[in-house]
C-alpha cells in the first residue's frame, strides 16, 4: 500500500506535505524498516518547523520511543546517509527546497 493509499483509508491528514518524487525516493525504499520512517518523518517535520535542533529532545515525545530507542534508529539513519549525527547535532541530508 502506498503512503498516498494509506492516508485515503486512514482518512488521516498529513502534519506536512512533501513533493511526491521526495516521499517516493526517501519513504518508498526498501531500505528503511518503519521505525526508521517514522523518525526520519519527524525529523522532516522538526526541519519544517525550525526545531531540528532539538530533535534528540524531542523525538521521544513525539514518538513514544525511548531516547536509547531514538538513538539506535538515529545511528541507523546515520549508516544509511540519510542524516549527519554528530554528538547532539543532527543535520538531514537529502532535503526538499522547500516545506509546504
């Protein structure tokens, strides 16, 4: 099921809208189990909103992980170059030019 499927059926709204070819690059791989969606989606989210800063602050709350939880999925992230994770700094990668 895709994402656009997934938010048809859910009747959910999406907290941010991200180009198609972005998502399907990024969300649609393979590579990626769902815990490492779901925080890199925050991650996308915390960009958004100028709070990037304060992710690894903020991820528990947001997710419901742990911050060891976090941690784990954010090295994952960083082996997988999608983030730079350098001590309490996180920086995206690959980012859209703009949010909507």
């Amino acid at each position: 099921m895709s994402i656009d499927e997934f938010f048809a059926r859910s009747k959910l709204k999406r907290l941010l809208n991200l180009p198609e070819n972005f998502r399907a690059k990024i969300f649609g791989t393979n590579n990626l189990n769902t815990e490492e969606k779901f925080i890199l989606a925050n991650l996308y989210y915390l960009d958004s909103i100028g709070n990037i800063g304060k992710a690894k602050e903020l991820l528990p709350s947001l997710t419901g992980y742990s911050s060891q939880e976090c941690d784990l999925i954010l090295d994952e992230l960083s082996k997988k170059k999608l983030i730079d994770k350098r001590r309490d700094n996180i920086c995206l990668r690959i980012k859209p030019l703009t949010y909507k």
